[in-house]
C-alpha cells in the first residue's frame, strides 16, 4: 500500500500521546474558518479521507510515522481536548519510525496535502 496523503500535525508531543491510543487528533466540530466554514467538515472534506486510506504523519516537516484511518471524525471526551483539536479518528497499522525523516514533500511546512493533487503528485511519498 502506498500512502495517499501527508497528514500535518502541529505538536509532537500531543501527537504522540494520541498515536499511543491509536488515533490522531483533528479539529473540532465548533471550530469555524474565518469565513465561518466549519474547520473539520472543510479540512475532511478538501483531503477526501476514509477508512481504509494509508496517511502519512509529518510535524515540522519530518516523517514520524505511517498509518491507516480506521474511523471517520469522532468527538473527543470533553477532559481529552486541548484547545481546537476536538475531534480524532482511529488508526491501525501505526509504523512510528524509529527517527523522524525529512520529507521535500514538506519543506516550507505547507500543511497537510493529498499526493494526487496538481502541485504534490510528483514529490516523494
């Protein structure tokens, strides 16, 4: 299987801690753009996730890991959520590499993308 998208995320640590539960956090149902989009329906719905989607997990332009979506958004309980990030969904078949990676894909820290997209269907993945 080959991953379909880079999935950005902004804290290492917060990361970690959620990938030891077999998940990832995302934004929260409440959380609107500035142009009072919902954040979560747009970001999902701009990378086109589901279950079953291999990701790749970048924070500061560095690999850590590799993973399957298991679940759509899901709500966190409201003790687990830190600031805008309500929201998570499942993975499995989490590979923490052993080092992070730098990824060219990555360089400038563009934010999470899809590989088939115009301008990243050509860069590593």
């Amino acid at each position: 299987m080959k991953p379909i998208a880079c999935w950005h995320h902004g804290d290492l640590d917060r990361l970690l801690e959620h990938l030891r539960k077999s998940r990832i956090d995302l934004y929260g149902r409440n959380e609107k753009t500035e142009k009072g989009t919902p954040r979560l329906n747009h970001w999902w719905g701009e990378m086109r996730l589901k279950p079953q989607d291999e990701i790749r997990i970048v924070v500061g332009g560095k690999i850590i890991a590799y993973a399957i979506i298991n679940s759509e958004p899901k709500d966190l309980r409201p003790d687990e959520v830190e600031g805008i990030w309500g929201t998570y969904v499942e993975l499995d078949q989490i590979n923490l590499l052993p080092e992070p990676y730098p990824s060219a894909s990555c360089k400038g820290y563009q934010g999470s993308h899809r590989f088939d997209g115009r301008k990243t269907s050509l860069l590593d993945h």
